[in-house]
C-alpha cells in the first residue's frame, strides 16, 4: 500500500524546498555581488594609477613620452603594470610590452570604448590581440588632452583567485541550512502529529454511535500526547471543545424530551379535565341546570389555567430568544410593585396573609415593564400559595453602589426542604407535585423569574430563611 504523505510531510517538504531556493539563489547572488566588489576595488586601484600617470604627463609634458614613460613605469606599483596611452581615434602612442608603432588601431576595444563614452571602462579576463595574454584592463578618457590612460594586469592564477569570492560563508551557510532543516521538521513533524490525532477524533467522533460519555475516558489519556506548546494546546482545546458542546447538545436533548414529555403532561390534565365535563353534558341533555353550571365553571376554571400555562411558556418562549426582540425604556419598579400588591390584596385575605414593601418611593431602572411585573407578580402567588396561612411577605429595595438595586422577598411560612431548593427554578419542577396542580400553578412561575431578572442584568438566588419561611435575593440594573 503507499504510503500516504501527512499535512506534516508536506508543509516540510515544500517549506524546505523553498527555503533551498532561496539560500541558493542567496549564495549565487552574494558571489556575484562579492566579485563585483573586488572587480570594483580593483578598477578602483587601476583608475588611481591611470590617473597618477595622466598627473605625470600632464606635469613633464615638455619631456619625450617614450623615455619619461619607460623610467617613470620603473618605480613604485607601476613595475608590474601594463601601460597603453591610446588617443582618441584608437591610435597606440604608447605600450610597455610591445612595440606601440606595429600595433593595431585599439578604437574597438571594449574598455577604450566604455572609456570614450562613459570617461571609464574596464574588461575582465579579456585575451590581448598583441599579446596573446589574458589581461584585466581599465582605460580612462582625458578629453582635455584627448587621450586614453590604459593599464592592465595579466590575468593569472594570482588574480583569478584574489577576484574568486571567499568560500568561507557558503560553508557556513550550508550548516546554518542543516541545522534550520532540522528545527523545521521538528517543528513540522509537531504540527503533522497534532493535526493527525485532530484528524483521528474527527474521524471517531463523525462515526456511527459516538457518545462523549465513553469518549472521554479514552481522550482523557491522548490529550496528554499532544506536543506541550501552543499548538498542542489549540489542539487540546479543540477536543475538550467538542467534547463539551457534544455532552451539552445530549444534555440539551434529554431537557428537551424532558421539557416536552412535561407540556404535553401538563396540557393533558386541563384539556382531558375539560373534555370530560363536556363530554358528560352533552351524554346527558336532561341533566339539572345547577350541575350543568357546575360542570360549566369548572371547565371555565380548567381553561383558565389551560390559558395561563400557555401564556407563561410564551413568556419563556420570549425570553429565550433574547432581550433584543424586547422592548426596553424607563420604567419605575416601585409603581409595579405597588401594583401587584393591590391586585393580591383579595388573595392575601383569602389566607390570612398580610405583604409589607419597604422600598423607595422611586426605583427607576431601565427595563421591560412586563417582565418585571411578571417578577414580583410570580413571587406574590408563590408564596400566596405555598407560605401557607397566616403568614407574612416582607419585600424591601435598596440601591448599591455597584449600580444595581438589591430585592430581598421573604415569607415566614413552612419554607422548602433543602434538597428541593436548587431545583426551584427549572421549568415544570414541583416541590409537591399534587399539591401545586390543586392549587392551580403552572410550575413555570420562578423560571419565568430568574430568567426575567437575568434578561434584566441581574441575578437571583433563593434559601429557606434563618428565622424561618422562603427568602429570594436578586438584583435588577440601574
């Protein structure tokens, strides 16, 4: 079977591959542009000399050429030169190694004709026709006297290698290109086997009948193989991710065959409530009239509560989706507040229960006058229904600095056993199930109240009181 190159395989590969075109072509270019330096320092050298020959002439030019030139040439860096003096129509009036009056017209030698249209020009390595030598050259053009100053140095050994670029740094960059090879494939190979065990789980978690639950024994122990850097740690990451939006969807599934098993059992009791009563006058047309209007208000009754389960699931509806899809403006707490302790005062006598509200006259905050008033609303008709009779309702407000209002709501009834209390505000939970049906409750009261103060900035926790009774403590922003 062949074998298959990994990602890691291939960013190596095509990493080194580039990075080897580019130390190459860096090595030719630091050649070229190291010869052309010295070729540059050379010509340099030659154009000081052309110059100081011009200087001489130029200062004995009451003297004869030939023998000035041949004693002048005999002393100091000009013993080993060659000297031309070249006019400007190519004619030789002077040369050290041959007899100048044989030579040929020198017009169409590459230096003398860079020198007659630049002032300069230089030849590497170009054979002499008179001499049949090999010779670096470098003429210079004096218009003034109309002449060219030519000197040259035969090309020998000697010269070949002192213009041939210096070695020393192509050995070093080939080991400084074996020593990157070798950080670059451990960084690669690091990338390549984190990637391969990413590609492992997705493989693994895209199969048929994956559950995080047994997965996470197994990748508890592989998280740990992961290279200990940044990408081992992205890669982690990623797998822990998963994991826990993949545990989170099941959760999510489970709550919602739960949340769905529970409307359609809390629909179920009203609607076969209502269809029972109905179903019985309709089989009995000669029934009395005063248990036809009995069995008409309980139905009333069943649908009221058919209507009020609906409703709050409607609210919870809305607040899932978010306070954007809600209206927000300047609303005062303390006139909703005051509100739903006229609108109980009926069902507070009822059962001999008395509500204080110890607030301020103003509690101005910016919010969504509906759901706050489901709020106090909701923690009214708990406690009216579960503090039991004779019991008290204290409610207070006082605003922090930390730029929220705090709420204490307490009773002084029976309280909730402490096993319940964390339970409290999940949909449809009841402490006493049969209980809370007789007494009417849709069982998404607190939900609707955490989830009412949470849409509003705030949070809320609930405890059975030291002295006795519920107490609920929540926040509302300012």
């Amino acid at each position: 079977m062949k074998r298959k190159f990994t990602i890691g395989n291939k960013l190596y590969l095509s990493v080194v591959s580039l990075f080897l075109l580019f130390a190459i072509a860096f090595i030719v270019f630091q050649q070229y542009r190291e010869r052309q330096y010295k070729i540059e320092t050379l010509t340099l050298r030659l154009q000081d000399c052309n110059n100081q020959l011009h200087d001489a002439l130029l200062f004995n030019h009451d003297k004869a050429m030939d023998p000035f030139l041949n004693t002048y040439l005999r002393k100091g860096s000009f013993a080993s030169l060659r000297v031309t003096i070249i006019d400007r129509s190519g004619k030789v009036l002077y040369d050290t190694n041959k007899d100048y009056r044989t030579m040929s017209d020198h017009s169409h030698r590459p230096e003398v004709e860079q020198a007659l249209k630049k002032g300069m020009g230089f030849s590497v390595d170009r054979s002499s026709r008179t001499l049949k030598k090999d010779y670096f050259y470098c003429a210079t053009y004096y218009p003034q006297e109309k002449i060219i100053v030519r000197s040259a140095l035969p090309y020998n050994m000697d010269l070949a290698r002192n213009l041939r670029s210096d070695q020393h740094y192509i050995w070093f960059a080939l080991v400084v290109i074996v020593l990157l090879t070798l950080v670059l494939y451990r960084f690669t190979n690091r990338i390549g086997s984190n990637i391969t065990k990413l590609n492992q789980f997705a493989a693994r978690a895209s199969s048929p009948g994956f559950s995080s639950a047994s997965f996470d024994q197994e990748w508890s122990q592989a998280l740990g193989t992961f290279s200990n850097d940044e990408l081992g740690d992205t890669a982690e990451r990623i797998v822990k991710l998963y994991l826990r939006l993949k545990k989170t969807q099941q959760e999510q599934s489970v709550l919602k065959r739960q949340l769905t098993q529970n409307v359609a059992h809390e629909l179920k009791t009203p609607v076969a409530s209502i269809q029972g009563y109905l179903e019985t006058i309709l089989e009995n047309p000669h029934i009395d009239d005063k248990t036809r209007d009995l069995f008409l208000q309980r139905c009333y009754a069943q649908s009221k509560r058919l209507a009020a389960l609906l409703n709050d699931m409607s609210t919870l509806n809305r607040l899932d989706d978010g306070a954007d899809m809600m209206t927000f403006e300047e609303i005062d707490v303390a006139e909703i507040i005051r509100t739903v302790e006229r609108e109980s005062q009926f069902n507070l006598e009822q059962k001999g229960m008395s509500m204080r509200c110890v607030i301020p006259d103003e509690i101005v905050i910016h919010g969504n006058s509906g759901l706050v008033y489901s709020i106090f609303r909701n923690l009214t008709d708990n406690a009216i229904a579960y503090a039991g009779s004779n019991t008290h309702i204290l409610l207070t407000a006082e605003r922090k600095d930390d730029g929220y209002w705090h709420f204490l709501f307490k009773d002084d009834g029976i309280g909730v056993p402490p096993e319940h209390l964390p339970r409290l505000f999940e949909r449809f939970y009841r402490v006493d199930k049969g209980r809370s049906r007789k007494m009417g409750g849709t069982g998404l009261g607190l939900a609707i109240v955490k989830n009412a103060v949470r849409v509003h900035g705030g949070t809320i926790g609930v405890k059975n009181d030291e002295k006795g009774g519920l107490r609920f403590d929540f926040t509302l922003k300012a």
